[in-house]
C-alpha cells in the first residue's frame, strides 16, 4: 500500500526547552446526564445495569479489610479466611489489588482505590458511565460495584503489554509475508491493537453530535497550576502566560484539520493493553480518562507512550485501523498529512 510521506508538524512559537511530561486529561461528553441520586448508566444503547453502589470506604495503606467487606457482598460464599490476594504495583494514580480464591484466577475480582485528591483531574461519575458504555460494546470487563473511593471490576486474564511487544517491527513483517502467501497466523498485538481502538473508535453518541474536551480539559489544568513557581525552578518551567500562549496556538493549528470527533481510549499505554496470546486478543483496560475526543489523538497518543513506534510501522499500524472501522462500515476520512500533523503534535510533548 503506497502511503504519502508524513508532514513535518509547524513549530510552535512557544517551544519549551527540557519539557516534562503533562498529566494525562479526563476526557467525556460535553452533555452530560442530570445530575441524581445513586449510580450512572451509560448513555444510549444497548443499555446495562445500574452498578450497585455500596457504603464502604476502603483504607489505601490497608486495603485487604475494605476489600473482605466488598467480598461478602459481591461473593458471599467465599470464605474469608481462603480469599488470596496479589497487589499490582504498575498503576501511577491508583492501588489495585485482586481477590481471588483459585489459583488460576479465574473468578477474579479487582479492588482499586483512587488515589488522593484524582478527582481534580479525573471525572469519577464519567468514568463509571463509559465503563458501561464499553463494556455494553464488548470492550470492557464487568463492573461488579463502585464503593465510596474505587471500583470493583472483573480481571482480564492475559499479560500487560512491555514496549517491545508492540514497537518491534520483526513482529510484525513476518506476519504480513504469511498472510501474502494466503498462510493464516495470529496476528502480532500491535496489529489487535488497531484493530480494537477501530471497535472503540466506531462507538456511536447515541444521536447526539460529540464535542471534544480537550481544550476545555486543557484550560481547566491551568487554574490547578501555582502562580509561583520554586525560585530554583524559574528558569527551566515557563510561566502559565506561556503555555496558555502555547495552547491557543495549538488549538489554532490543530483545530482546523478536521480530524473525526469519536469515542476514545485517550491512554493508551502498553500496561493499559492486556494481550490474550490463548485466544489472540488484546483487551484495553482503565477508563479514566475515555470519551469523545479527537481520532488522531487517541493514535497520536498511544505511539507516544511508548516513544515510538518508527514511520515504517505506523505506516503498517494504521491500515489495521482502517480494516477495522470498514468492517464497522466506518470509513478512515483524515487526510494522512493532516493525520501527522496531529500524530506529531502530540508525540512531540506539545499535547
């Protein structure tokens, strides 16, 4: 497939020197349901159940008691004293620990508790509402229950994705040449990849027309910033005047490319992907900060969170996702220079 060479992204007149990594934003629908007591469902069809919300506050630096309290409720024929526990120490934001009573982990459930002061940067009744959306499509595991800081969820058997699973290309050309010759094989996990964000990305808005809220998103990080900066620092981090001078310009840029407005994972990082090599699936697990956004964004984004991949297999990547949103009768309508402008944008640090 003979694929146009990308375009090099305009500079922006506010480059910043040494920048560091941005706070992921929380993205959703600009409408949002009213406002009511108890739990959300997800907007549209098909529709899901609502999550039983329970009155249990679970200790972050002690969570095997909070998590016993959710058990009895969501599993009341497990016996206490033989439920097993196994904490993951990958998460950032969050603590996460599974319950279990098998070995194989196979009727697994998933603790997670938010952590400290996340709300100011993560919508929790949003997040609940697109859990269901996804998990009403197929692409999320069951939400047992919210409690009064985290969730309970269903483990997704398969291993978190490394990097070099996905940014390899030897994975991946050995793969093409077999199916040239009409050989079916499993294909690699960065192909499953695009392939999945297509399902995602053909996730309809229930008739509503789906706004982006990037740059609200974006606006709303500079009233957390401080106004004074550390003296010792005042030299390497530019002043909020700056980055809002930055955004504008980007928001100037960017805005006019007409990149598609669908539904997002918009947090993509290779731990956030769980590969089932048994049945040759990739799940994308955490929904923090899911919902309308920018289409171009959710691939730029994902490339960059593992700084990479090179051109030659995002040129490889990306018509996995157009197989994909086709056989949704979806059609990949951005025009490739717009598409690296976008992609480069955001793999750049400037988003």
């Amino acid at each position: 497939m003979a694929v146009p060479p990308p375009a090099s992204p305009p500079r922006s007149p506010c480059y910043l020197r040494g920048r560091a990594p941005c706070p992921q934003c929380s993205w959703g629908m600009e409408e949002k349901a009213a406002a009511g007591a108890g739990c959300r469902e997800p907007p549209g069809p098909p529709r899901a159940a609502a999550v039983p919300c329970l009155a249990v506050l679970v200790d972050p630096d002690d969570i095997l008691p909070g998590a016993l309290s959710l058990i009895r409720e969501l599993r009341p024929r497990w016996k206490p004293e033989q439920v097993r526990t196994k904490r993951f120490t990958d998460g950032i934001t969050n603590k996460l620990v599974a319950c279990y009573m098998e070995e194989n982990m196979k009727d697994c459930m998933l603790v997670r508790v938010y952590g400290e002061r996340t709300e100011l940067l993560v919508d929790r009744e949003n997040e609940v509402r697109n859990f269901q959306l996804l998990r009403a499509h197929g692409c999320a595991p069951k939400l047992y229950c919210t409690f009064q800081n985290g969730l309970c969820y269903e483990y997704v058997q398969g291993v978190a994705l490394e990097p070099e699973h996905i940014r390899e290309p030897r994975l991946y050309s050995p793969w093409l040449a077999l199916q040239g010759l009409g050989i079916r094989r499993a294909p690699p996990p960065c192909w499953l990849i695009a392939l999945e964000m297509a399902k995602i990305h053909t996730i309809h808005a229930n008739g509503s027309l789906p706004k982006p809220v990037l740059w609200q998103k974006m606006h709303s990080y500079f009233s957390l910033v401080k106004t004074e900066i550390n003296p010792s620092l005042s030299t390497d981090v530019p002043k909020v005047e700056v980055l809002e001078r930055e955004l504008a310009w980007l928001k100037e840029h960017l805005s006019q490319l007409n990149s598609p407005v669908v539904f997002c994972h918009n947090d993509l990082l290779c731990k956030n992907i769980i590969y089932d090599s048994a049945k040759g699936h990739v799940q994308f697990i955490d929904y923090e900060y899911t919902g309308y956004n920018y289409q171009a964004f959710d691939i730029g984004n994902h490339f960059n969170e593992f700084a990479g991949p090179r051109k030659q297999l995002q040129w490889r990547w990306t018509p996995g996702l157009e197989g994909g949103l086709q056989a949704s009768s979806q059609v990949f309508s951005m025009p490739w220079p717009a598409l690296w402008l976008w992609t480069g944008a955001v793999c750049l640090g400037q988003l």
